[in-house]
C-alpha cells in the first residue's frame, strides 16, 4: 500500500514540476523541446508496446498509453513541420 502512495507523490510532483517548467519556456525554445518530447513519447510508445501481454488490466492501460503516445508524437512532427514552413523563403 505504501507503494501506491509514493508513486501517487510522484505523479503528482511531475504534473507539477511539468506545469511550471513548460510555463517558462520561451516561444523560441518550443519547437526544439517539442522534439524532444516526441523522442520521449517514442520511448513510451515502445514500453507500452511490451505491457501488451499478460492481464486484462495491463491491456487496457497499455493501450492508452500507445493511444496518447501516439497522439503526442503524431502531433508533435505535425506541428513541428508546420513551425518550421513558416521559415521557409517562399
């Protein structure tokens, strides 16, 4: 049970720590962190991908998370790529 309440911590801390970081990113920096944030988000697509197996339970989690992974790294390129159009000479 103690387990739960660590990892609980440490949600909420990321959440936290996640909010306030993003929040004082300047708008010049937001394309090169989004990269590396669809690299993570690949990361997490492949770990997802192994939860696939045994329970039920790990089933529907692992979906979810291939679901919003892929969602972010989709979106991600997409809207990395329409960024970086707007700096193209014409």
């Amino acid at each position: 049970m103690e387990i739960y309440i660590l990892l609980g911590f440490v949600l909420i801390l990321s959440i936290y720590l996640g909010l306030e970081l993003i929040s004082k990113v300047p708008s010049t920096l937001h394309t090169p962190l989004m990269s590396g944030a669809n690299a993570i988000s690949g990361i997490a697509l492949v770990g997802a991908l192994t939860l696939t197996q045994d329970t039920f339970l790990q089933t529907v989690i692992a979906f979810l998370a291939i679901t919003f992974a892929s969602i972010n790294v989709f979106g991600g390129y997409l809207v990395t790529n329409r960024m970086l159009s707007m700096f193209k000479k014409k």
